[in-house]
C-alpha cells in the first residue's frame, strides 16, 4: 500500500511526518515562524521529495519512538 501514498500529518507542535513508520520529519513550526516568506514552500517541498517510497514495519520491533496521538491526522 506504500506505493500508492500520498499521505502527510502534521503533529500539534509543527512538524510535518511524511509517514507513519519513520520518524522522520519536517520542522513546519520554525519555517513559519523564521519570517522568510519562502520558508514554509520550501519545507513543504523538501518534505515530499524525501517522503519514503515504503515503511519499516517489522512485528518484532516498535516502528517509531513517539506515539499515534503525538503524530496527528
């Protein structure tokens, strides 16, 4: 079901997670806030070029540090 994701979430606190199985992310929050006009597009951008193409789900092992209800949707 990778292939075909085009899902981002953006957590309370500003950050933009490009999948539910990294944690991996993008700092929406500080672009907003560093007043360059640019900053936000631009981490926008950044954050779907690296958007992986799969996850690391494995049943042995916790895929991410933080919590589902920390993530946002």
């Amino acid at each position: 079901f990778c292939d075909g994701c085009n899902r981002i979430r953006v957590s309370a606190s500003g950050k933009l997670y490009m999948c539910l199985g990294h944690d991996d992310h993008v700092d929406l929050l500080g672009a907003l806030r560093s007043g360059d006009p640019q900053a936000f597009s631009d981490a926008v951008n950044l954050a779907l070029r690296i958007k992986p193409k799969a996850h690391d789900f494995d049943l042995n092992r916790t895929a991410t540090v933080r919590h589902m209800n920390m993530t946002g949707g």
